[in-house]
C-alpha cells in the first residue's frame, strides 16, 4: 500500500500535485495513491459503501481497480456476498464504465476541487471511524479532521420541524459548542441546519457535517451558505466521491457516518418514520447512547421522539442532560487539547504544504518552495512528533482526534 500522510487541503484550490512531471493523458504523470484508485471505485454504478469495502478489503484499491478494468468475476465469499444475486451482470457493467475513466483524471479533479482523501487504514483517515463495525472505504473532506476531537453529539431530527423544535436544536447546538461539546449533523433543512446555525453562532467547538452527496453537489441547494460555513470553521465529510448525487440510498448509509462520529445521539423532533429514526438504529447498533427531547402529545413532529422516550430513553430538557450522559460536569468545558508536542515554527510551513491528501517529496518540495534538504529534515522531525507518516514514498499529515 501506498505511504502517505494525513494532508489536510484547504477549502481552495492548492497547488498542482502533478507539478514538475511530465505532461501526458495522466497516465505518465507519475505514481497515484490509493484514494485516487478508491475514488475512481466509489464512482461506479452501484457501487455502494459495503461492496467498495468489500473488494478494496479483499484486493486493495489499485489491485481492485485493474480486476474490474479487466472485468475479472470475484471469487471471496464476501465480495460476492456484497455482489448479490446479479454479479455477473454487475461485473460486466463496471467493467465497461471503467474503461471510460482515467484515475489519473479523477484524482486531478480531487485536488483542483480542494478536497481532502483519504483511505481506511492510511494515517489520514479519522480515528473515530477507524474501529467502526462498517466504516467507509475512503472518505472525502473539506476544511480540517483535526475538528473531529474531543467529545461529539449528533442532533438530529425531522425536516418538517415546528418552531418549537427549531429553537430547541439551535440552542442545544449552541450550549453544546460553548461547552467544548462538537455538533454532527447531516445538513439537512430543519432541525439538523438549526443545531448547526447554533453551533455557528457559539464560536465553541467546531461543527461536524456529513453529507450525503458528492461535496461539490450541495444538497438541499437552499443549505449552500451552512456548508460553507461548516466547512470553514469545521469539517464536511462524505464517502461519496465527486459529483454524485444525492440518490435516497446514500442518506441511510451517511446515517451510518453521523452515529459512528458520536458519542451520543439527541433526537430534537421526529415523525413516526424518518432519518433521523435510522440514526437511532445505527446508533443503537454501536452502543451509542441515544437521548430524546419530550415533545407535545398533540404536535405529529414529536410522535417519534415520544415512543422513543416510552422505550425508556434518557429525557433532555436542557444541555445539562447531555453534558452528565457525556461525562462531564454540567456547564463544564472539556479542553480540546492536541497531546503531540506543537511543531516548530520553521516546520510548520512544510506541515501546512502538505495539506490532507498524499504527496510525493518532490511534489512537497514544489508546494513549499524550500529546499530538498530542509524539506527533508522538517518531515523527520515532524514524523516524530506524530503529525506525519510515510510509506511506500508517500508522505500525509497525521488526523489528530480521539477514536
């Protein structure tokens, strides 16, 4: 596999990770990590999370991506498991996709948009959903995973919320923020924006989003100006690779995502049936504490949350409630400290370089604009102070963050 470090690119464009080589359709621009192999995978029709996991776990990203180049059948019990009934149906037609797609243009496209990848098991991938029972294959962000430290609450709720729960997700969101406490949240309209807008107005802890789309289709279109924020003062998240659009399937697997990420879930307002329901179930999966604000028994928005509370879920009327089931002392603060000692101020410049996708040395050498040898030197003493790993000639930044 492919050596790297967790580099985290900004939410702009950087520089060219193909500068200094030579020119071509992208096939002799040099070596491509793994996320380039497993980004061009999640791409194919019908490839969802459990049969990207499945055959990147049995053949690795880049050995996967030649055997359906090939169109080459499976033969691991769990890749064809994953597969279903139709596989061969399904081989034939990834085959003829990805002989139309250049990995090469995908992971161009990655970097000119941004956004940061990485795969599981690279130093890069958080180490929240490292140990998860179905953590995604590769991930894709923009802003800083560094924001995924320190103790993280999903609020969740229906899009069709009253005014009622809109106010109570935005001061949950808030009071959660000053507290040190991170919002996860989907996005969406409702009562997932509200605990967000909240968390923004705070300045605390930084948000957590998830998305369900690829991160250039922002979805719904009208959340444009949350995502942006989120991404610039936290982090957006998704497997999703560029461009996909937000098909209903991909929501209950980003469900996944945002129970993973959690160390308690809190439902705002819920109908008898919706996502936020599935959050529950994701999270009752993992052992993940799940707490529910009581709602009117005349208000259809709260049936959900109120059958949850008659199975005996923890009731919250005020951030307190959700501070104690954390562990921690109500109206307290937890710091969010990074325990790897900082790096020097003459490093720091290539640690910035590096971003949050995998680089090359001579491709770190042309982003930072210093020399071979110093360039060198830095990534030793930043290797030992834990903020950069390599392996097989590639370098990535270190997600910091706790599991």
């Amino acid at each position: 596999m492919a050596e790297r470090t967790p580099a985290g690119v900004p939410t702009v464009p950087g520089p060219d990770p193909f500068a200094g080589l030579p020119p071509g359709d992208g096939r002799d621009r040099g070596p491509l990590p793994d996320e380039a192999y497993a980004a061009s995978l999640a791409g194919l029709p019908g490839m969802g999370p459990a049969r990207l996991a499945a055959v990147v776990r049995v053949a690795g990203p880049a050995a996967a991506w030649a055997r359906v180049v090939a169109g080459r059948g499976w033969t691991a019990p769990e890749v064809l498991e994953a597969l279903g009934a139709h596989r061969d149906r399904l081989v034939r037609r990834w085959r003829d996709e990805a002989r139309r797609v250049e990995p090469a243009a995908v992971w161009h496209q990655i970097v000119d948009a941004g956004v940061g990848a990485a795969v599981q098991g690279s130093a890069a991938y958080p180490p929240a959903l490292a140990g998860d029972v179905e953590p995604p294959a590769v991930l894709f962000h923009r802003g800083s995973p560094e924001a995924i430290a320190g103790p993280r609450v999903a609020v969740v709720g229906t899009r069709r919320c009253t005014a009622t729960g809109t106010s109570v997700a935005l001061e949950l969101g808030r009071d959660l923020a000053v507290a040190g406490v991170s919002v996860v949240s989907g996005l969406a309209t409702g009562i997932d924006g509200a605990a967000h807008r909240g968390v923004l107005a705070a300045g605390g802890a930084p948000p957590i989003g998830v998305a369900g789309s690829g991160l250039d289709v922002v979805y719904p279109p009208g959340q444009a100006a949350l995502w942006r924020a989120v991404t610039e003062t936290g982090v957006l998240l998704s497997e999703a690779p560029l461009g996909c659009r937000p098909e209903r399937w991909r929501f209950p697997a980003r469900n996944r995502i945002i129970a993973a990420l959690a160390d308690a879930v809190v439902v705002v307002e819920s109908h008898r049936h919706g996502g936020s329901l599935h959050t529950v179930d994701e999270a009752d999966r993992r052992g993940v504490d799940v707490l529910v604000v009581p709602g009117s028994v005349r208000n259809p928005a709260a049936v959900g949350t109120n059958a949850l509370l008659a199975e005996g879920r923890a009731p919250v009327t005020c951030v307190d409630d959700v501070l104690v089931a954390l562990g921690l002392q109500p109206a307290g603060r937890r710091p969010r400290r990074d325990p790897r000692p900082a790096p020097a101020d003459d490093d720091r410049p290539v640690l910035d370089a590096l971003g949050w996708q995998p680089v090359t040395l001579d491709q770190l050498v042309l982003r930072s604009g210093r020399h071979l040898g110093s360039v060198v030197l830095a990534l030793e003493r930043l290797q030992d102070g834990g903020w950069v790993a390599a392996r097989g000639g590639w370098y990535e930044r270190v997600a910091g963050g706790d599991a």
